[in-house]
C-alpha cells in the first residue's frame, strides 16, 4: 500500500502512529521517502533530520560531504 506524503503534518503523524504500534522498518521507510522529497527540494537541514530518524547514516554522510565539499568549492573555508 502506498501512503501519499504531502504534508510535515501527515508524515509526523504516521510516524508516531508506527513508533506506538512497534513498525520500526515502516517508519523507517516512511522517514527515507520523506527524506529524500526534502532533499530533491532542496530542503537539506530537515532532510538531514529525517535521514536521521530513518537511521539512514550513509545518507547523513553524503549529504555532509557534499555540503562540506560546495563549501571548499566556493571558497568560504579558506577565508
């Protein structure tokens, strides 16, 4: 069953209904997809947060690398 994830409402909501009914793998699940909507969006900070929710570590580290790596490129490290 697919689940439409169009608000920070609906998606809070799901997860704290997964938490309470012990569906750790469907939460995590549902904190990756919203993850990587807030990332296409460009909204990384709070992608960054529901990667970490979903536990999805490998993502944390890209997203930082990647962060650290447009910051070097820029300039604004070696000032």
């Amino acid at each position: 069953m697919r689940v439409p994830l169009d608000s920070q409402t609906q998606v809070d909501k799901l997860i704290d209904l997964c938490v309470d009914l012990h569906l750790e793998s469907q939460r995590a699940d549902i904190c990756l997809a919203r993850a990587r909507q807030l990332e296409n969006g460009n909204e990384v900070g709070l992608a960054l947060s529901y990667f970490e929710k979903g536990q999805s570590f490998v993502d944390i580290e890209r997203i930082c690398w990647d962060q650290f790596e447009r910051l070097l490129l820029s300039g604004i490290l070696s000032r």
